[in-house]
C-alpha cells in the first residue's frame, strides 16, 4: 500500500494529517471517569499523569516544576536558559513580558523584541547555576529532569549528572542518532546513553526511520514532533513541518518493531509541541503517545514564569531566529489547568479531567489501552 500521492509530474509526496484532522470514535461501552487510570511510569519514575513541562523559560522554572511533580506530572528544566545564566531571572523575565510587540502570528512583528531576546541569552551559561537550581528541585522531594541541546550536551552533561539528575532530556528541533559535521566532533548518541547511568530522552524525530535510529542509542524515550508548536516558525523559516498525528503514528509503529528487534524493550513516545488543549492531548495518546510534553498548555498557569506569554528557544537563536514570543493570557492556578474545576470550553483547563472522560467515554481503563481507540479523519474545519 502506497501512501504517496502525486503533487505534480516532478514530485510525490505523502499525505500527513495533524491532530486536528482527527476524531476519536467511540464504539465501546463507556465506563466511570473515576475508574479510568492515568499513571504513566518511564524506567523507574511512576507518574499520576502522562504530563511533562516542556523545558521552555516561560513553562518550567525551578518552582513550577517542583509544584507539577508535587500535582503528579514531570518538569524539565531548560539548562541553558534564564534560570542557569542568570542569579535572578526575575527582573529580566519582567522585562520580556514587557516588550511591545505581539510576534504571535507576525501581524504585529516587532523585530526589537526578538533582537532584545537574543541579546538576553547571550549571556553565558554559569555551571554553578544549573547545579544550584537542579539541587532546589531535588530538595522539594519530586523527580529532577534538565534538559540540554544536542550542541551543548558535550560541554555541560557531567555537571547535569553530578547535580544528580534523575532523567536527562536531549531536545532540540531535529536530532538524529548521527549527526555529520565537518566543523566539529558531533555528539554520538549511542555511546554516549550507553555510557549514562540515567534514562535519556531524546527528540525530536517525526518519522519511522528517524525514531527507530534513535530508539537503538538506548534512549529511554523518543521526543514526537519539533517543540514549541504554538511560538515555532520552522515552517515560515525552514520550509519544515510534520503534521503531529501522522508523526505519532509512525513513532509509535517503530517502537512496535523496535520492541520486537531488542526482544521486548519498551521506548516511550512523548509527543512534542502542538498541544495547546485537553482535546490535542486526548488525540496524542490515541494515536500512540505514551505521554505528552506540553509548552502553551501549562504556560497559561498563573505559576507560569511566563506571566502570560510563551516563547521557546528558537526565539532567540542568535543567527536564524525561528519562534514568536506569543500572548497566551492566563486561565488559572496550575491545579486547576490540570485538574479543574474548568471555567473554560476550550480545553484549556481542567486537561486531565477531559483526559479521563474521553477514555471512559470510550470504554478504555488505561493509557496504554487507550492508544488502541478508534480514530477517524475529519478534516478540521474552523467554528
């Protein structure tokens, strides 16, 4: 079976949907929300939910990713963001909350504020901090995860490990489990999980070959997707896009098979980026995801470092910018965002209530049942 259609007499491309071309159907017996599991559990790390804090400056500080592991999720601290190159972030996280000009869709583009944003995080990164910060979050008694580039894994990785990180995640728009490099020493990923004493997650990939390479460095779990959906401008600037429910889908058939090639090891499929609702979570997991990292979702807490607005690391690159600083407001404390009660019918609250109710609705008791839903494809039509 080919998936391939003609785009013109040149060039065939595949068809892709997102997440919003597709419905979940139900056709079995519905069940009691109440009886319907979310735990997830990555190695030896058990979770009441399949959440993780996208490692973003205006999702995770060192706080709002102790109070998610206190609410049962995961945060991930960005390792070479503002909490690592500055004492106090505060006054500078005030001022990017400050900056006029809404980038959210480049209608208002405002170049200054990415030109002040770079300028921002040119500021080096201080080893001293991300051992400081990361020891903050392992006093609180929850579970530590940092997060670091490709390119700076090398540099910064013993510091991380001797801070006593729990999961280490290597997140960056596109890794590949060998990276060619001409100008430097690439980052061999296998050697370097296999020589770790912690699990390793890594990503993004959006295709079945991709996944399935770095599923054999040992990575503990497999990042969907590009990160920062809502405040990325790949497309726009590179040209690159994978709609997020074929990318899950084809993720998750490699670890099919990768399960049966390693002869029963299990990597974990986390969708990455896109999922700026209870309904697009809800869809992650249908089509295969184990667990979900979520950016805009949580920054619209008011524990967000945010205060309201989003932005990733791409926003700030410092020779080819690639996100938006985006207004996203706040919709409550991050318990309610989580857990309810909603106020909201948009799916922005009240995540992992509408996470159980589809499942019940459905029929299904747990996630890993759940992945096995009935999906269709309706095309997503505005309004």
């Amino acid at each position: 079976m080919t998936y391939e259609i003609e785009i013109g007499r040149g060039k065939r491309g595949v068809r892709a949907y997102s997440l919003d071309d597709v419905a979940i159907a139900p056709n079995r017996r519905t069940r009691d929300p109440q009886d319907v599991s979310v735990t997830w559990q990555i190695d030896a790390y058990q979770f009441a939910t399949p959440i993780i804090g996208a490692p973003m400056d205006s999702v995770m500080s060192p706080q709002t990713a102790i109070a998610l592991g206190r609410l049962g999720g995961l945060g991930v601290l960005n390792l070479e963001g503002l909490w690592t190159r500055y004492e106090d972030p505060a006054p500078v996280l005030a001022e990017i909350a400050a900056l006029e000009g809404d980038t959210s869709s480049g209608k208002h583009f405002n170049p200054a504020v990415t030109r002040r944003l770079q300028e921002l995080y040119s500021a080096p990164i201080q080893p001293e901090l991300i051992t400081s910060r990361l020891a903050e979050i392992r006093e609180a008694g929850v579970t530590v995860a940092g997060s670091l580039t490709p390119q700076r894994t090398q540099e910064h990785y013993r510091t991380v490990l001797a801070a006593g990180v729990d999961i280490f995640v290597i997140r960056g728009t596109t890794v590949s489990a060998e990276h060619v490099s001409k100008s430097q020493e690439p980052l061999n990923l296998k050697q370097f999980i296999y020589e770790l004493d912690v699990p390793v997650i890594v990503g993004g990939a959006a295709g079945y070959t991709p996944a399935l390479h770095l599923m054999r460095t040992g990575a503990a779990g497999v990042l969907v997707g590009f990160g920062g959906g809502a405040t990325g401008t790949t497309r726009r600037a590179l040209g690159i896009h994978a709609p997020l429910a074929t990318a899950i889908s084809d993720v998750a058939a490699a670890r099919r098979d990768y399960l049966d090639e390693s002869g029963g090891r299990y990597v974990h499929v986390i969708a990455d980026g896109g999922l700026g609702t209870s309904g697009d979570v809800v869809k992650a997991i249908a089509m295969g995801a184990d667990a979900v990292m979520l950016g805009s979702a949580l920054a619209r807490a008011e524990e967000s470092p945010g205060q309201g607005w989003h932005w990733g690391m791409e926003a700030h690159h410092d020779t080819d910018p690639r996100g938006d600083r985006v207004r996203v407001g706040t919709v409550g404390p991050l318990e309610q965002v989580l857990f309810g009660p909603s106020h909201h019918t948009n799916g922005t609250s009240n995540l992992i209530g509408a996470l159980r109710r589809s499942m019940a609705t459905t029929g299904y008791s747990d996630l890993k049942e759940f992945q096995r839903v009935d999906v269709v494809i309706s095309p997503y039509q505005a309004g």
